[in-house]
C-alpha cells in the first residue's frame, strides 16, 4: 500500500452503529409531543423483540445493567444468596447480585468459546445457590441444553446475559429467550444500539407482572394505563428503569435493521478468519476455538497471542500505525471488587491464560474493506509474514 495513504487511514476499535433514519424517527417522536416512557415506540421496540426472538414478554429499559438488576430483584436475590457465573465477563454480570448482598461464584470458561464451562457447574453449586448467569460471550451461545438440565435438576433460576447476542441462535431458539430471563444491551458498542439501552426478556409468564411493577418505580401504573385499576399505587420495591420514547426511536430504527447489521458484520468476521488462517498455521497467532462467523452474531472477533508482552508490542505495533485494538476483561475473580465480594478459591486457569493472551481486532458496521485490510496486513507485518 503506498505510504501516502497508509497515512491518512486511522482505524478504531469501534464505531456506533447509524443507519440514517434514526433522526426522522425521533423528529416524529418530538411531534407527537410524548417523551416519557413506554409509550408508542417503545411498545413497537418490544414487539420486535417479542416476534423475532420469539420470547413471551419483552421490556425495553436502560442499559443491560438495569435488566440484570431487575432480574436479581425478579428472583428475589437476598443476602448471602450465591450465584454462579463466570469469572470472564463484564462487572454488571456480578454487580447486580452483589447490590441484594448476594456472592458471586465464579467458574472457568471453555477454552473454545469462552463462554462458562458447564462441566464445571455443578462442583460449584451449595444449598446457598440460587441462580446460574451464563454469559454468551461473542455472541456465542453456551451449551444451554446442559445448563437448564443442571438448573432444572437443582431447582435454580437462569439468567442469561445476553448482552452481546441479540439475534443469535441456539437449536432454534434465540440467546435471551433460553433461560427464565434475559437481558440484551444496546449500549453503542453493542450490535443494535441506541446510546445506552437494553431490554429484559421474561420466558416466565410468573414473573411479567411484578417485572411491570419494578420497572415502574414499584408502583402498579401499567394495571392503571390498561384500566384495571383506577388510580396507580405504591405496591412494591422498584425503580426508574425505563428510557425515554426519544431513546427508544433511534432504537426502532436499528431493530428494523438488526438481521442486516449482524449480517454485515458476520461478513467481517468471516474475512478476519479466512484471511488470518494462514499466520494462525505458522502458530505465531491463535484463532478462535470457534468460527464466529457460523456460531455468532459477528459482535465480536479476537486473536490470541504467544504471550502478554507480544500482545502489549502488537498493539503498540498497530497503534503507531493509528489501529486501536483492545483486551478485556480483567477476570472478575482477580479484580479488586471481584476479590471482596466473592470467595472463589479456584484458579481459573483458562480465564487467565485466556485474559492475558486475547486481542479484540477493530469491528464495526460499515468497516471497509481497505480498511480490514489495513488491520490484517498490519498484523501479518508485525510478524514478518507475508500472505
Ligand atoms: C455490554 C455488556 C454488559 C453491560 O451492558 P450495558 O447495556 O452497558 O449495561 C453486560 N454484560 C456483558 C457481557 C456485556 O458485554
């Protein structure tokens, strides 16, 4: 590539989804003179939901952190209650347990798809345990068929987090509509967007009307809006969690799009692989235990690296050359809030190589194809590879 344009590229990690007709929606919105919540749009958001995820109850709120923290309040989550998850994910997983005063207990991930591993379940669950949290990392299911026998068997809730695996499939059913909750984000990394935004999916007819109360700050509005009551009252705990119809219009719009933008995105993930397979046979790079591009959403594509000092000299390698790669997470068990909070006593020997050794590659939707090139040759550069 000639050096005058290597210049001018600069390829960042992530950039929010924008279809371009999310402004028209909000304008709409804006005439139609009613901002707060669930209202119009919103209810057409969660429509969506219900019929393509095909899950019986849909909520739009504020952020998958809210719909986490409405499931543990949901499941009624109390002091010294114990959850299991893995180790390997975002904080809001645990913090949502954590705020009732319950214990996180973290297991190690699968060395293939990341994802919580579901032979190691059961050695981790005591009379204290009340729920199972599987993570579908990547947008990557986890083996569902195991865990809903093991919480079945054990009389355990289970509360997907399905942040990053909206419209991913699992035998037929979609990620969220597998366990009795779960909870999607639309924050702006995310696939489908709107800022900050998430929705609770509620696979449990018990649990919609109370999940209606929470919602609405602990009052029982919704039987008032329908006219079953008539005046709304305080009935339970609750609090704010829902957004704005301004919030839920840029949302709408992108839901119209979801199966395209995943689509699009698959196809990125399809060219990392192929593209990258042949510097993963010198063994200089580890490609994913899965195709991501069979198994996911396209939310996200990784590589694994020799060591942490080679991974901290290629980003540094492709930082001077304006490409923005990241690693996440710091596995919750060895984080300082993760080691108050929860007494794990196991090693979590994949979680940790796991964590020292990825690097998330730059994915968005409308990445450019010179622009994936960019990030590949680059790569292929910092090892003196040619393709
Ligand atoms: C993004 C993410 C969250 C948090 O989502 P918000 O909508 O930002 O609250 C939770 N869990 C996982 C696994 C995530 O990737």
């Amino acid at each position: 590539m000639n050096i005058s344009l290597i210049d001018k590229i600069a390829v960042p990690f992530n950039k929010p989804t924008v279809i371009g007709d999310e402004g028209k929606k909000i304008i709409e919105v804006i005439q139609s003179a009613r901002f707060s919540s669930n209202q119009s749009v919103t209810k057409e958001c969660e429509h969506w939901l219900q019929s393509h995820l095909r899950v019986p109850k849909a909520m739009v709120v504020n952020s998958c952190t809210a719909a986490l923290e409405m499931a543990a309040l949901l499941i009624n989550i109390k002091e010294n209650d114990e959850v299991i998850m893995p180790s390997f994910t975002f904080v809001s997983t645990a913090n949502a347990f954590v705020l009732r005063g319950a214990k996180p207990v973290f297991v190690d991930i699968r060395p293939d798809t990341l994802n919580i591993n579901e032979n190691l379940i059961e050695m981790a669950i005591t009379k204290k345990t009340r729920a199972i949290v599987p993570v579908h990392y990547a947008g990557t299911s986890c083996e569902m068929h195991k865990i809903i026998e093991i919480a079945n068997s054990k009389k355990l809730w289970i509360i997907e987090d399905a942040a990053q695996a909206i419209l991913t499939t699992y035998k037929n059913k979609y990620a969220g509509g597998l366990g009795h909750l779960g909870c999607l984000s639309f924050h702006e990394t995310k696939n489908i967007s709107c800022g900050e935004g998430g929705a609770l999916l509620i696979n449990d007819d018990r649990l919609i009307e109370r999940a209606e109360i929470i919602r609405d700050k602990g009052t029982d509005r919704a039987k008032y809006l329908n006219g079953s009551v008539d005046r709304y009252q305080w009935v339970d705990v609750g609090s704010s969690f829902s957004p704005s119809e301004l919030v839920s219009a840029f949302l709408y719009v992108q839901l119209q799009n979801a199966e395209y933008i995943n689509q699009e995105r698959k196809l990125l993930v399809k060219r990392y692989e192929s593209q990258l397979e042949a510097l993963g046979k010198t063994g200089k790079i580890k490609l994913p235990g899965v195709k991501l591009s069979k198994c996911g959403n396209g939310h996200i594509f990784y590589i694994f690296l020799k060591d942490k000092r080679t991974r901290a000299k290629l980003i540094e390698f492709m930082a001077q050359r304006n490409i923005t790669s990241v690693f996440h997470y710091i596995p919750l068990h060895s984080s300082p809030a993760g080691r108050r909070f929860s007494a794990s006593p196991d090693k979590f020997s994949v979680t940790n190589h796991v964590s020292d050794t990825i690097l998330r590659l730059p994915i968005y939707f409308g990445m450019k194809e010179y622009e994936q090139r960019y990030v590949i040759d680059c790569i292929y550069d910092f090892f003196n590879e040619d393709r």
